[in-house]
C-alpha cells in the first residue's frame, strides 16, 4: 500500500524545520542532514527505525485501532514505527465517521468524544507518571511520520475544512447565514484527535508539572529548550492565528493559554511574534480563562517592539470585540467598576488608545456614552482624529504618539 501523502512531506528529524533532505534507508519516511554526524536524534531513531505496517494498521477496525492507540498511550516505551500511521488511521476512520448521517453512524458522536477524551487522559497520565520523560519525548519525535503527522496534519473540523476550500478568502470571507446553515460551530470534528495532538504538542514545548491535575495549567510547567519543542510551540501558534484552526479546536486548546502566558513571561521575544502573527482574536475567544487575560495584560509593556500596524491593529479587535458584544455593554452601563479582571482589562486596552474604528464614523457615535462611564479620555480624541479623517498616515502616527503617552504614564 502506497504511503500517504503527508508522510512524504519533507521534515528534518533533527531541527524539525521543513527542508529537503535526504530519505532514511530504514523506513523510507524519517529525513536527516546528510553530514555523517551521530547526532542524538539519528540516535534516537535508530531505535525506532522501521518501516511502518501501513497493509496491516489499514484494515484494522476503528475499534480495534482505538484500542491498539490506547495501549500505545498507555506504555511507556509504546511508541514506535507504527506509532504515525496509526494515529493517521484514527484520525481518517473518525473524520469519515463524521461524515456519515446520524442514524447510519456505527459510532453516536457521543461515544466520539469520549473516546477523544480517553485517549487524552490515557497520554496524559502517562506523561505525569514518567521518571525520564525526556527520553520518552525523544523516542516520540523519532518516530517514522511522527514529526511530518504532528507538524503538518489537518485540524480543521469536516465544516470548516469544506467552506474554506469554496471561499478563497477562508473562513472570513464565509457569509455568517452559510456558517449558521451548517453549524460550523457545532461540528467537533476536529477535536475527535485534535485533543490528543494538541496535548503532546503542549507537553512537547514545557516539562509537566507533577501532582498537577488541572488541566488549564499544564502549559504552566518548564519550558524545553529542544528543536521538537521549537517546533511544537511554532505549530501551536500557527494553529492559534488561523480562524479556521482554532475555531475548530477550542476544546482542545483549553490549556495553551497557560502556555501563552508562560512564554510571554519568560521569552517576551517570542511573544511579540505571536502578537505580528495575531494571536489576540484567539486570547479573546477564550475569555473565560484566566491565563489568557493574563497574557493579555502584558501587551502593553511589549507595544513599543510591535510594528505600528500591528498596535493598531490589535487595538481594533479589542474594540470590536467590546463593541460587538451586547452582554458586555450592558454590564458596563450597569456597573462602570466591572471586577471581572478580563473583561476590565480589555476595556481599558481598547478604549484608552483608540483605533481605527474610532475614525469618527457614525457607527460609533451610539456607544460614545457608555465609554465616557468608563474611560471619558478618551472621547477627547475624537474632534483630533477627525481633523486626520484625510490623512491616513497622520492618523496612525497621531494614535502612535498616543499610545506611546499611554505606555510611558503607565509606567511612572
């Protein structure tokens, strides 16, 4: 049986970057420098280098490969050259049960999930209970296909998958009524394997915490310092800046903010790369989570490294996620001293610098007395951004200067 395609997607097992580079001789998949060096990846694979039983994992049942992924999860060296392809199986056998009608369904979406949800805690508890799990995680990444399934696999629920491929703008350019018609929110698809990988990929980029059993703080621990946990962390945030990613993972994402927070405290470089490549939609959507306002909150002392367009930017979706959600302006014109700490923090990032919403249009003219409750300085901006209304580089240099004033009187 032919190997299938995202197997032959060219990934270095060494820095897990995407290069092209010569085939391993033993299992036809793992890909490494040609220099004849014995590096501790090569080693590690060597362990596991074996051409995968892609004929036999092929006609395995969904039962039968569930419960044989299970006991991979479960063992502490389960690991091996069959470990991707099965996966990959799983992963096609839920996705076609998916799309089969309701009734005709061999297995109730219900049983899906709490099948997704076993496999997660079956892997986690495993991770929790290692006395060596760097060696674990070294024989995981080494694994034939692992690296190209984890890096490169698509996430995206049935729904979104379908609607982005007939809208070339993707998932934004989807009229809101074509959404609703086929309950893009409501398909968990995604999540069915999602659980799982975004878990290893997690637990790839920060050393478990033991004894820890919340979950939301799993991204809390340690952070690695190896190739396989750049990558996952690059991944992740690939995932957390495409809508149609995340929108279809939200589950499955539940801990990475915590991880969000982490690396903002402790790489703040690293960081503002997440904030160039818009990862403040996906904070926002999670909103019910501490970490994620946390990880918010420390925006401000990163603005002066963000491009302006990016400030601005991030100004925007703050406002329009205020200024889209009627449940948050009731409570503010209710109550101007909101003790929810997030939904206090976003008002004050939004509506102290001003965006490009705030362009004196008529649409924002109605909420101008509920923010005067809040932060009346800034309606002062409005006649000055009006004098700009032509210039549009005079108004981003104008609100730059103010966010600057902002950040520096913060900081006295």
């Amino acid at each position: 049986m032919a190997l299938p395609t995202i197997f032959k997607n060219s990934v270095c097992y060494e820095s897990f970057e995407k290069r092209e580079l010569p085939i391993c001789r033993g299992c036809g998949i793992a890909r490494f420098p040609s220099d004849g060096r014995k590096s501790s990846a090569l080693l590690a694979h060597q362990a596991v280098c074996h051409q995968p039983d892609i004929a036999e994992i092929s006609n395995l049942s969904l039962s039968d490969a569930l419960e044989r992924l299970t006991e991979t999860l479960e063992n502490e060296s389960g690991f091996n050259h069959n470990s991707a392809f099965l996966l990959y199986h799983v992963d096609d056998m839920l996705r076609a049960e998916g799309r089969v009608p309701w009734k005709k369904r061999s297995f109730a979406a219900q049983t899906i999930d709490q099948t997704s949800v076993a496999l997660h805690t079956s892997f986690r508890n495993t991770v929790m209970s290692l006395k060596d799990e760097s060696t674990y995680f070294e024989r995981l990444w080494a694994c034939p296909g692992m690296p190209q399934f984890l890096l490169t696999c698509d996430l995206r629920s049935n729904t979104y998958s379908g609607l982005v491929a007939r809208y070339p703008d993707g998932v934004r350019g989807v009229p809101t009524e074509t959404l609703a018609k086929y309950n893009a929110e409501c398909d968990t698809s995604g999540e069915w394997l999602g659980l799982l990988v975004i878990q290893i990929l997690l637990f790839s980029c920060v050393i478990p915490q033991r004894g820890n059993d919340e979950i939301e703080k799993d991204g809390e621990g340690e952070l690695r310092n190896t190739p396989y946990s750049t990558a996952s962390w690059s991944r992740l945030v690939e995932l957390m800046t495409r809508e149609d990613r995340y929108k279809s993972l939200m589950e499955s994402l539940f801990p990475v903010p915590g991880l969000v927070l982490n690396v903002a405290r402790n790489k703040p470089g690293e960081f503002v790369k997440c904030l160039e490549n818009g990862i403040v939609p996906f904070l926002l959507s999670c909103s019910d989570l501490l970490a994620a306002g946390e990880a918010l909150h420390l925006i401000p002392s990163n603005l002066p490294a963000l491009r302006p367009e990016t400030r601005l930017e991030i100004m925007a979706q703050m406002w329009s996620y205020i200024s889209n959600d009627s449940t948050f302006r009731e409570k503010y014109l209710a109550d101007s001293s909101i003790s929810d700490p997030f939904l206090r923090l976003i008002n004050a990032i939004a509506v102290k610098i001003g965006t490009k919403v705030l362009q004196s249009r008529p649409s924002i003219k109605p909420q101008i007395s509920w923010i005067k409750n809040v932060q009346p300085g800034i309606v002062d901006l409005l006649p000055q951004l009006a004098d700009f209304s032509g210039n549009e580089n005079k108004m981003r240099t104008f609100l730059d200067g103010a966010l600057q004033k902002t950040v520096k009187k913060e900081k006295q």
